[in-house]
C-alpha cells in the first residue's frame, strides 16, 4: 500500500528479522524520484507473533489498517488499526476496529476512503451472497466511530468470491479478485484475476465489476492489485 504522498510503501512477508508469521514492513524514499529504502520491520506495535499482514494506509498517512490473527479478536483474522500524531512520529500500539466491523468468522483487507468516510472490507460473515463479500462502514465525520457495515450488494458481490480489495487515491474505482484456492467467477483468464468496480462520485453507487482483461489478467494467479498515488 503506497502512502498519498508517495513517500512510504507498506509490505507485508516473512522475512528474515520478523517477529513471527508473516509481518508489516515499510520502505521508505524522501522524494517520489528517489529510489525506495531498505524494508524495515513496524517492530512489536503493529506485528505479533501471528499472521500480521495486508496493510493500507489511509490519506492523511495518520491511520494505518492490517489483518491479524493474533489472540484476542473477535473471529478468525480481525482488522487492526494503528495510528500516529504525524508522519513523522512512530506507529502507536495496534487497536482492534471493533465488534462493529470485525465478526466471528474472517473480516479482512481493509481499506478507508480518501475523505476519512468511508471503510471499505471483505467478510466471510453470513448474509452475504457467496464465499466471502465487500462490505462498507461509514461515518459522518473522520473523528466518529464507524457505522454499522452494510454488504455492497449482489451487483458488485457474487456468488464466487471478492477479495484483496483496494481504492484508487481519488476513491472512484474498488479493485478486488478473487483468492486462490476459492471460487472464481466466471469470465476470467485463467487463475484468480483482478477485477474493478466503478463509480462517477462519492455518492454514487458502484456499478457492475469488469474484468481488468488479458492485458492484466494471464492464466496463472493476478491478485492485490495497488494504485500509486
């Protein structure tokens, strides 16, 4: 995940360094010319001994949102969240989003809105209308707690499954694709291809998702697509 500014990208992998499963790592570059920094571990405030990983930063680069298995959640992977006064102070201690947005099964790939508003998610959670869904939080103002989730409906969601989700900077176009391993729908290329749904404001609807195409999308794997800013 690409910071706004373009000056920060957040990894995640196991590596040699970590602090258990697979980590949150960031590199860094001081102008969007330079070339990118050496990765370094987020340290014990983001990363557990558990799975750690699927970072997105939001745009003002003060919050920073993972999944996680680690103990104390309320389901399978929960969705974390760290914050920091300034880009240029440390990372505080992770927090769980809460019961809200996180259930008893796996919520997941979180990412927010470029206005703060909007908190878009993948849940396994039952009422949806296949193997996992994209569903959105909202709130009227950055500084409130998130509303009550409500799936995005059967013309993004399908009976397949939506992952790996991702917003353009300008928060007009929701990129998913489907998990290897999981069903795929059809009308793709091969292996879990990339997708993306669209809208023309803020306040309008997303519309029916299109394959990104043969340009992108081959017959093996193409997952977790990321737009720099």
């Amino acid at each position: 995940s690409f910071s706004y500014d373009g000056l920060e990208m957040y990894v995640c992998g196991t590596r040699p360094g970590g602090l258990g499963g697979p980590d949150s790592w960031v590199s860094r570059r001081p102008t969007t010319d330079s070339d990118w920094g050496p990765i370094m571990n987020l340290g014990p405030a983001i990363n557990s001994d558990n799975d750690d990983s699927f970072e997105s930063i939001s745009a003002d680069g003060l919050r920073l949102y993972f999944d996680s298995d680690r103990p104390g959640g309320y389901g399978r992977y929960d969705i974390y969240m760290s914050t920091r006064a300034t880009k240029n102070d440390p990372w505080e201690p992770a927090v769980n989003v809460g019961s809200k947005v996180n259930g008893s099964g796996t919520d997941a790939s979180a990412w927010e809105s470029p206005d703060g508003l909007e908190l878009y998610f993948v849940s396994y959670r039952s009422g949806g209308y296949g193997n996992s869904d994209i569903y959105v939080a909202k709130r009227a103002r950055a500084t409130d707690p998130w509303g009550d989730p409500v799936n995005l409906g059967s013309l993004v969601n399908s009976p397949y499954s939506e992952h790996y989700i991702s917003l353009s900077p300008d928060g007009l176009l929701l990129f998913f694709c489907e998990p290897p391993g999981e069903p795929l729908r059809p009308g793709g290329y091969g292996g879990s291809d990339m997708w993306v749904t669209r809208r023309a404001s803020h306040s309008d609807p997303w519309q029916a998702p299109l394959n990104l195409g043969p340009s992108v999308n081959g017959s093996a794997h193409d997952i977790m697509p990321r737009l720099s800013p």
